[in-house]
C-alpha cells in the first residue's frame, strides 16, 4: 500500500547515512510505523556510492513520504547535519541515527506534550539501549518526574547527560533563536546545540521511552572508541569556554554548568583509560592520563591510570587483584540494573522484535 505524502507535514525526520543500507531501511521503517502520520522521511546520503539509493527507492514507492537526497562527494558528517537543519521548513524535526529507530508513538506523546507546554522548543524522552537480542541499557535526560524547565535551570538539568537524538523532537523556530551546528565543536556539536537550547528557552524532559539506540559492533570500533573520548572532550571544553564567556547566562548558572561538566570530561577520561589497560591499549591509557594531567589538572586520576599500567606490565597478579575488586563492585551495580532491564524487555520485547528483522 502506497501512502500518500501529507500536503503539510507537521514533521520532517532527517537521517544522515553513510554506508549503512539495511540499517537505514529499518530506521526508516521504524518512522513510517508511527502511530502520527503527518511527517516526511528527509534521507541525506554522504555519497556511500553502495546500494543505499535502491533501498530508499524501494521505500520511496512504498510511502511517498520518504525523501532522498545525495551529495556528489562525502562532505563531512557534521556538514551533512547542518546541510540538512538549513533546509528543514516544517514546524517540528528530529535526527535519526541511520542505525537508531524510533518507538510507535513518539510523535504522537511529543506534541501531546508540546500542547500542554507550547514555549518548549524541545521534548526529549529515553532511549531503550538494545542489541540485536534485548535491550541491554537506557538513557534518561532526567532524574525525577516529568518536567517543564526554565532557563537557567533547564541548562543546569541536562548538563551532563544531555538528552540523545533519536528520542528528541525540536520545534523549527529554535534554529532561528540559536542557529545552526558549531563546527568548532566537533564532536560535541549535538551537546553544544542542546545546551545553547536549553540556556535559552523552556524544554521538556520525560521518562517515556521514545526511541532505541543501537549498539553494534561496527558502532564501537576502536577508532569510534577514541572519537567519542579524547575528540569528544575537546568540543566539550569549547563549550565549556563558549558558556563560561555568555553574559546571558547568570554567572551562578554558569559556574554550576562548568563544574558539571568538567566532571563530566574527566570522568569518560578515566574510565576510558581503567578500560585501556583492562585491555592492554597501553597508548591509548596514556593519552587519557596525558589528557587528565594537562588539561584538567587531575594529576591524582592521571596518576592511578598510570600506575595501573606499570603494575598491569610489570606485576600482573597486584593489577588482576585491583581489576577482581573493581569487577565486583561493578556486578553488583549492573545486577540491580539488569533487573531494571527485564522490565523494559517485557513491556518492549515484542517491538525489539519486530525492529531487528530488517537487521543484517
């Protein structure tokens, strides 16, 4: 059955992609199944020069609202996002990850929400963390209840754990409030766009689950691994120097984001390097230490990071102790999350299901 393109789409879901064509069509998929119906599927290919045309055409005959638009050569992926953002015209928008998916009623939660709240300019719910087997995790932009926030303390609520794309929905008229992506700010573009957001205008923040974030192993490839630490850090002390300079912003307010965040870097620092030496990347456990000691002056952290690699190279039995001791209290956290996880399996399960039979 073909569905026909709404006239006026209330929503345009954009989806970067790159070289991922079967997990494109389940994303895509997973937006063509939402219970709201008024949106259209905007597909922005970085030149993959694969078959992610032919599976876009194929759902470009199923649904009318599915959209497609490749560039002649690959521009960047932080270029494809804001070449996408420009051209967004319809009231709301949300990014999809090419391997995220959406839940069935996303849409249709958020503008119930965006009617009970109409100056928020975004709603973010959870995100159910899965595999291609159950879902092994849960991200949540908020500790408490449901909430309407003002600024400054909307800024103060997502910082660190800001919300995640895919269980994000925007209203059009922030971009004309903040702009676009930073570059300068690499890989901490979606944070810095979320808190110029938050710093400025009412957002709203739930427990509902709206979305699934993906993990799979081409996901966490080493290379990926050190991105998301050691380049994300640096776009995040961008912000922290972009926020710390902002007179807008009152200046208790700021001083709270700052330390948040800071604490926020050097946290991923030192678990990115303890998870180094675990696995014997020397190299890479010494950049994080390096990092730590310079540029957060956490000379204490960065010295444990490398006392542990002396004793992991030099007396193996003291390192597998302190391993065998930190492994203990991790299990006991992680079993009392996995509980938490058998709950979301048995009221999601069904749907994981279903969002994995398109999957390679």
């Amino acid at each position: 059955m073909v569905t026909n393109l709404a006239r006026n789409p209330v929503i345009t879901i954009v989806i970067p992609t790159y070289q991922r064509p079967r997990l494109l069509e389940r994303a895509i998929r997973s937006v063509l199944n939402q219970t709201y119906l008024d949106f259209q599927v905007c597909v922005y290919d970085n030149a993959s020069g694969d078959e992610t045309k032919e599976v876009v055409a194929k759902l470009m005959k199923e649904d009318h609202r599915v959209r497609y638009f490749c560039h002649s050569s690959n521009i960047g992926a932080l270029a494809n996002f804001n070449y996408a953002l420009n051209r967004i015209a319809t009231p709301y928008f949300s990014f999809l990850c090419d391997d995220d998916a959406y839940l069935p009623d996303f849409f249709e939660s958020a503008l119930k929400k965006f009617a009970q709240y109409p100056t928020a300019m975004f709603a973010a719910g959870c995100s159910l963390v899965a595999n291609d087997k159950a879902i092994i995790g849960v991200t949540s932009p908020i500790s408490g209840s449901d909430e309407y926030f003002t600024p400054p303390q909307s800024l103060i609520e997502i910082t660190p754990d800001h919300p995640i794309w895919p269980s994000t929905l925007f209203r059009r008229e922030v971009i004309d409030r903040v702009g676009t992506f930073d570059v300068e700010t690499e890989w901490a573009f979606d944070a810095d766009f979320l808190y110029r957001i938050a710093a400025r205008c009412p957002i709203i923040l739930t427990k509902q689950p709206w979305a699934i974030f993906s993990r799979h192993a081409e996901a966490f490839s080493t290379a990926i691994r050190e991105t998301m630490a050691e380049k994300r850090v640096f776009g995040m002390k961008k912000l922290i120097e972009k926020i710390s300079c902002d007179d807008t912003i009152p200046l208790d307010t700021r001083r709270a984001f700052v330390q948040k965040l800071q604490s926020y870097c050097t946290d991923l620092m030192y678990s990115e390097g303890f998870k180094a030496v675990r696995y014997g990347d020397y190299e890479y456990a010494y950049q994080m230490a390096h990092s730590l000691d310079v540029r957060f002056r956490e000379k204490g952290k960065a010295w444990i990071i490398r006392a542990l690699i002396f004793l992991s190279k030099h007396f193996a039995t003291g390192y597998h102790t302190i391993r065998m001791l930190n492994k203990i209290s991790y299990n006991v956290a992680e079993l009392r999350r996995k509980n938490y996880y058998k709950k979301l399996q048995r009221g999601y399960g069904s749907y994981l299901q279903l969002f994995n039979q398109t999957s390679p």
